[in-house]
C-alpha cells in the first residue's frame, strides 16, 4: 500500500463526540470508530501506512504490535472501499 489521503469532497462532521462522514458522490454518511476516527484525523495530511501504524504504536504502547496492525488494516480497507480515502499514485507522493 502506498501513501495515503482523504478523498476529495469527504464532509466531516462531530455530533456529541462523535464523528460522521458524508461521502459526496451519493451523500451516504458513515459513522467512524476511534480506529477509524483517528486514521482520518492523520490523513489531514498525506502519509503512509507504516507512518500511521508509528503513531498509533507511539500512542498506545500497551496494545500489542500486531493488534495495532490488524485493526489498522481493517480501518483502512473499509475506508478505501467505502471511497472515503484513497491511495496516492506513486508519482504524486510527497516525502
């Protein structure tokens, strides 16, 4: 997997703690889990999945490496396929 960005026209919004999506094409509204929650957040800049799997091990150093990882991956399936985020081609990445 390359590097890593929101997709164009993704609507945030928080209600009561909670974050919710809406996906522009057909204004389907997704609720975010703290997984998912805090990908997004990260990808308010462009990065890849190895910076954002550093980051979520920095922050919960208590969770083991490899649950951190698997629940990453899920979160992040589920966005791409719900076109939420999207992959950066390889000649547009920024390092």
């Amino acid at each position: 997997m390359s590097g890593l960005r929101r997709a164009e026209g993704v609507v945030e919004s928080e209600m009561e703690g909670d974050l919710f999506l809406v996906r522009p094409d057909d204004g389907e509204i997704f609720h975010l889990d703290r997984m998912a929650a805090g990908v997004w957040t990260l990808l308010a800049e462009p990065m890849s999945r190895a910076e954002v799997l550093a980051i979520f091990r920095e922050a919960f150093p208590e969770v083991g490496p490899e649950r951190i990882a698997a629940d990453l991956d899920a979160a992040l399936d589920e966005m791409l396929r719900d076109r939420l985020i999207t992959e950066l081609e390889n000649d547009l990445r920024v390092d």
